[in-house]
C-alpha cells in the first residue's frame, strides 16, 4: 500500500515519462545498481569532473536532484585560472566565443566620484578575465558527456558505507539504491554528503547579493570592463558579458539571511530601492531590462577550513569537491574557478590511482586533499575579509577605504591569485 501511495503521489505533479521511470525505479527498489564512479550533483564541479574524467577514459554516472540542468541565475566571473581548468577539459575556447574579454576596471564611490582605474594586463599579459552565464557553461560541460550520463530527479536521501567498507552506498528519495566505489560528492553549499562527513553547516556571513543579467537586443553600449561603486554597508558592479548582455550585482548588508524570496517583481523592487538614490543611473536602467528568469537573490555563506579542527575532505572512498567543501563568498570572484581547479586535481590523480598498482584511492583523496586546501582555505579567509571591508558601515573605515586603500590599489592586487599552477603541470615542466 505504501508504494502504490507513493506512486499515486509522485503522479500528480509529474509527466507521464517521469512517471514510468519512478514505477520502475521503485518496483526494483530492492536491487543495488553498481556503479565504478558516482558524481553527485550536476553543478560546475560535478559535471566539470565528469568530464576531466573523461579524458582518461573513465566513465562515470552523475546523479542530479533536480529534473533538468539548474541553469536559473545570472552569470559566473572566471579567471586565468578557470579558463586553464576549462581549456584542460577542452570546452575553454567553445566558451570564449560567446564572451567579451574584460578590459580593466573603473571604481567609484556612492557620490560618482572616480576612487582608481586600470587595465588587468598592466603588469600581467598572461591574465584573462570574462564574465560567463551559468546556463551557457552547464550545457556545455553536459554536451560533452555520453548519452545518460546524468540521471536527473535523483535525489540523495541517506548515505553510508558498505559492510565490507570499500564501496558507499547511496540510497535515493525514490527508493533507487546505488552502490559505487568512488563517490564525488559536489552537491552544493548545503552539501548532505559533507554533513554526512561531520563537516559544520556553513555560516553566514552578513551580506545579501542581489543579481541579473540585463539585456540589450540590439547591443549593450558599455565598454568591455568591470564598474564598481562602493558604498556603506553597500556596493554594485557592472560587467559587459556579451554583444547583448550585461551582468549587474548589487550587495547590502543583513542581520539574518531572511526568507526565501523568488518573486522577479518582489526582487526587482527591492534591489532598486537600494540604489535609487545612487548617482549611478545604469544601475536602475540595467535592473529594468533584466528578465525575470535570470533575477536572483542569495545570501552569502562559507565555511574556515581551519587545520586540526576541519574533517578531511573524503572518508574512504567517497569525497568533497566544490562548494560541498569549501564554499566561499564571491568578494574574490574565485568560487567557481576553484570548484574547476578541484575538478582537475582530484580527477587527475583518480585516475593515477585508478591505473596505478601503487597508489591506492584514499591515497589521492589524501593527495587532492592536501594540495587543494593548502588553496582553498586562504581564499575562502581572504574573501571574506575583503567582503568586511567593502562592506564596512562604519564612516572611518570607508573614508579610509575610498581615500587610501583604493586609490592605491594595483592590478596585482585584484589578479596574483589567479596564477596558479596545477602540480601535475608543475611536474611535467608546463
């Protein structure tokens, strides 16, 4: 009875196929379904490590909760080191053709006033900065994939080890069972599997973003940089992504993280309040000819991996990569180019291991492990401090700011940590 009930259930808000495939996921629910490698999640770390993956002739099933790709948002700003990861997987220069390259930078204060400006390859030609939306590169990494790679409306509802302790097994909301013996966990900022791994929930940290993606039919007038203002206890930018669009962000300060909120209009109203009395008109033009689907709203979170004190990011054979292990809030614009950094490490030495009689799994995890938060944990410190400061409200601290600090920023500054090196091409003299 408590399976036809669950079918009866699921049918209401589902079509006739999704259906069909829940029945039989369910009339075989007492099956274990083998898997070698098992991604969860089909976000940027999931599908970029599916696919880093590939290249070493490993295949891989990546299971996503959601019942298509979540392409909702706005857009992604990826770095030199990004592009590095996304030209290792072959999809970087596919996705520089659809994106402008970013000149500099322009950073006002809240009055218009001009506080610093510069191009990023001042003191660097090698840096690459373009702004990519979130949609566009999710169904690129997935074009890449084989036919049923992903298997969506996949949630996970229960994770634990096998009897034997070499394979985890993954027990799905709808009843599927999934055996693996690798598991890469890159289920997002509220990771389960990473709560699984006794990992705290992640903090927030105060501030409230607000983004979009304004567009412009017959072609967006802005030249190809990044604009600032700088407020108290507020900030915007503005940043060319294409021939027709615009990403805008808009960043306030909140006690508490708030309701949910996902109404456009509610959105929408809110975010112009905030900069309405801004001497800043683009930003109010931008917000009005921003669709519906790509308004946003998220409160910003991370996570200190401080040393001693933070789990390791894999038990046994199952590991975190991503958001799911360090999330990190966006004042360094590094969040997703880090996730595509773990991707290539981890899938880099997977694969040694895989093909290795001498390095066992959790050996690479130990590796990736190490490597990677020798990395990640300074970033995400980093970026949360900067975050402090550009949204301090405090009168000094931001006349200090807009006077000293800024006016004697660098291009350095804003772009020495996108140098990085993966070890695998340190070693083989890259």
């Amino acid at each position: 009875m408590a399976l036809i009930s669950s079918i009866l259930q699921h049918a209401k808000s589902h079509s006739s196929s999704k259906i069909s495939t829940y029945i039989q996921r369910r009339l075989f629910s007492n099956d274990v379904r083998k898997e070698n490698i098992v991604i969860v999640g089909a976000g940027i770390a999931g599908l970029a490590s599916a696919l880093s993956l590939q290249r070493f002739g490993i295949r891989s099933l990546v299971l996503e909760q959601a019942e298509s790709l979540r392409t909702e948002g706005s857009s992604i700003t990826l770095s030199k080191n990004g592009w590095k990861a996304l030209d290792a997987i072959g999809v970087g220069d596919e996705l520089r053709s659809q994106f402008l390259e970013l000149q500099g930078v322009v950073i006002k204060s809240d009055d218009g006033k001009e506080l610093n400006s510069f191009g990023f390859k001042d003191e660097d030609k090698s840096q690459e900065l373009r702004v990519v939306e979130r949609r566009v590169l999710l169904e690129t990494l997935a074009s890449k994939l084989p036919p049923n790679s992903i298997s969506f409306s996949s949630k996970l509802s229960n994770i634990e080890t096998s009897e034997n302790g070499t394979n985890t097994l993954l027990q799905l909301q709808d009843g599927t069972r999934v055996s693996a013996e690798v598991v890469i966990a890159c289920d997002g900022v509220w990771s389960p599997t990473a709560k699984w791994m006794g990992f705290r929930q992640p903090k927030y940290a105060g501030h409230i973003a607000f983004r979009g993606l304004g567009y412009f039919p017959e072609g967006q007038p802005y030249e190809p940089k990044v604009n600032y203002t700088y407020g108290r206890g507020l900030r915007s930018g503005f940043v060319p992504a294409s021939k027709t669009k615009v990403y805008w962000f808009v960043l306030c300060n909140s006690s508490s993280p708030g309701p949910r909120i996902t109404d456009p209009s509610i959105l929408r109203q809110q975010v112009k309040e905030l900069v309405r009395d801004w001497p800043v008109a683009d930003m109010l033009n931008l917000i009005n000819l921003t669709p519906d689907d790509t308004l946003t709203r998220n409160p910003l979170y991370d996570r200190w991996l401080w040393p001693v004190i933070s789990p390791p990011p894999f038990s046994g054979r199952t590991v975190l990569a991503g958001d799911a292990w360090h999330p990190m809030t966006p004042n360094m614009g590094q969040g997703a180019c880090c996730a595509l950094e773990d991707s290539i490490v981890l899938t880099e030495k997977l694969a040694e291991a895989m093909k290795s009689k001498h390095i066992s799994v959790e050996d690479a995890f130990k590796a990736y492990g190490s490597e990677r938060w020798r990395r990640v944990f300074p970033l995400t410190v980093m970026a949360n401090r900067v975050g402090a400061l550009l949204q301090s409200e405090n009168k000094l601290i931001c006349s200090v700011r807009n006077n000293l600090l800024v006016p004697k920023l660098k291009p350095r500054a804003l772009t020495k940590h996108t140098n990085y090196e993966f070890e695998q091409a340190k070693r083989d003299g890259h």
